[in-house]
C-alpha cells in the first residue's frame, strides 16, 4: 500500500476508488470500517486500507470488493440504465460476485460472497473440492482455476479447452447462475474471469436451461448470460474510477 500511495502523491487525484478482495467491511457504522477482515491471505487481515489512503492521500476514498467494482464497471458500460440489474461473477483463482440494482450495489452492511454458494456434484465429478472452508460444497471450491489443477495436475491454462474439467467448472456456474436469477432475476449477468471462455458460456447456458426446466420465463440466454463488456479485465477498473467521481458529486 505504501508504494501505492507514493503513487498517488506524485500523480494526485481528488478522489479514489478501491476494489479489493475479500472479506471487507462495508458497514460505516462499524468500527472497522474499510478494513479487510479476516482473510486467508498472509499478512492482510485487519489492514485498515480506507484509513490508510485518506490519512496519506487526504481525498475521500471509497472502497467495495473487487467484483462490486467490476459488477459497477459493467453498469457504467452498459449505459448506467437504472431500470435494470446486473449480476457480475469472476471465476479466476476464486469465485466472486456482485449485483448492481438500480444503480446501487447489492448489500448495505456486508457484501454477497456468492462464491461460496453451496452446489450440487457434477455426475462422475469426484474432485474433493480446494475450498479450505467448504471442500467439495461450493462454488468456488469447485469451479475456480485451482481445481482445474487440483482434478488433472496441470495448471488450468496449459490445458486443452476441451478437456473436460471446464465442463464441471461450466456446471457448477450455471449453478450459482441459475440460483441468483431465482433470487434476484438480474437483467445481465456477466461472466468474466480467466477460466471460462465465450465457447465454456455455450455450456453454461445450456446447463442454466437444463436446470431451469422452462419453470420461469427467460430472455435469450445468448443476450442474458454474457462475457463482460469491458476488454481486457478492465471492469473494475472503470468501476474504481467511476465510484470515485461519484465521491465529488
């Protein structure tokens, strides 16, 4: 963070922007807020970030998850249109989500961790799962690059596309997919990340049909479930940007 915010010091701005992983918290009311909570990566539990920037910077600061600022970054591309929701998932090394209703971010308080969204086994599936919380249960467990290496030992992106752990990991987004629409019946729901590809959302829109079984009316699933409309991992970037002019509204 300090070379961040040397950084920053020598190329100032009024206001800034964090998306960072989680968990965070978001509640102002709490004592931590804008700190990192208890994290399984070393060395960054209870790191006040916030904090950090406004007492070095001296600029307001906002700061949301990673994938709420990339969910915000889809919005912002898609027109900022405030009669509809949009749902954001990143499958990389983890799984994470985040929902933009009306403008707003989904979550007051605390923020969705849908990535640990409990799903059920793929059929011949006997992967044991990474999740150090939920093993085989959720989606992240399953899904997420680390079990691609974790079922086959080779890292997920020196294996062929079509080799069959992007049809489990395909299955079991489809999944939290298919649970966030019942639930929240988003407009858009985005799919980015590393893992999966535009051919892998072939596969994940007929899993999402498949488990729908025409219960609930649905948009072309071509135009429902899509990649993200910002190249080059660069939602949350847009995200960051945006939520901090927001601040000098």
């Amino acid at each position: 963070m300090e070379k961040t915010a040397e950084f920053f010091k020598k190329n100032p701005v009024d206001a800034l922007g964090i998306g960072t992983f989680g968990p965070i918290d978001i509640n102002p009311k709490s004592r931590t807020y804008g700190y990192i909570l208890d994290t399984p990566k070393p060395g960054w539990s209870g790191t006040n970030v916030k904090g950090f920037f406004e007492k070095e910077l001296g600029i307001p600061v906002v700061m949301t998850t990673d994938v709420n600022a990339s969910c915000y970054g889809e919005y912002v591309a898609h027109g900022r249109d405030d009669s509809k929701s949009y749902f954001y998932a990143t499958v990389g090394t983890g799984v994470g989500a985040g929902v933009v209703q009306g403008g707003k971010m989904l979550g007051l308080n605390n923020h969705p961790e849908m990535g640990h969204m409990l799903v059920r086994r793929y059929p011949g599936d006997d992967y044991e799962g990474h999740c150090p919380f939920h093993n085989d249960a959720c989606v992240e467990g399953m899904a997420a690059g680390p079990s691609l290496e974790g079922r086959t030992g080779i890292p997920g992106e020196k294996l062929s596309r079509d080799n069959e752990v992007f049809t489990y990991s395909a299955y079991y987004i489809a999944q939290m997919l298919f649970n966030v629409y019942m639930t929240a019946r988003p407009d858009v729901m985005i799919v980015g990340g590393s893992v999966l590809n535009e051919d892998d959302l072939v596969k994940v829109r007929k899993f999402f049909d498949e488990f729908n079984n025409n219960y609930v009316a649905t948009p072309d699933l071509n135009e429902l479930i899509v990649r993200p409309a910002v190249a080059n991992n660069g939602s949350a970037t847009l995200g960051d940007f945006e939520l901090a002019k927001n601040l000098l509204k």
